[in-house]
C-alpha cells in the first residue's frame, strides 16, 4: 500500500503457533492487535489479520492506549472478507 501498510494473514491449525508468529512481529514492527477469526473443517484452526506500518519500527518504549482507541482503529481497518467464513 502506498501509506506503508501492510495486510498480514496467519493461518494455522495451531492457533498458539499463529500467536507466537504474530508476537515477534508485534515485537519488531509497529502493528495492530491481531483480529482472530476460526477455521478448518472442525473450526479448531486460527486465521489472524493484521495491518503492519512498514515505515516505521516499534518504539522502544510503546505509547499507552486505551481500549476505546484500540478499538475504534480496529473496527476501521476490518474488512468484509475478514468475516466470511472459507
């Protein structure tokens, strides 16, 4: 995307292996919290999306949030292909 953004999907069976990969990159680069969504036949897997600022790199100190704001940017950034199902 021209703004440095960039659309980050993570898909696994193991959903704590989805959130371990989607931790080191929270680690490194500037990122939303990842919105998490069930897949597989039984709905035991994870789909998690992400938007990552490319321009920038996590701050060594991050700046507080508050759940309003944190959620408010979230609802923005969420897409209709992000609510169906596969």
């Amino acid at each position: 995307m021209a703004d440095g953004s960039v659309q980050v999907r993570i898909v696994a069976d193991d959903p704590e292996a989805a959130w371990q990969v989607a931790q080191v990159l929270r680690e490194r680069l500037l990122c939303d919290e990842p919105r998490s969504y069930p897949t597989g036949s039984e709905g035991d897997g994870v789909r998690l999306h992400l938007t990552v600022d490319t321009l920038r790199t996590r701050p060594t100190t991050p700046a507080p949030h508050t759940w309003l704001t944190d959620s408010g940017s979230q609802a923005r950034r969420t897409h209709a292909d992000e609510t169906a199902h596969p």
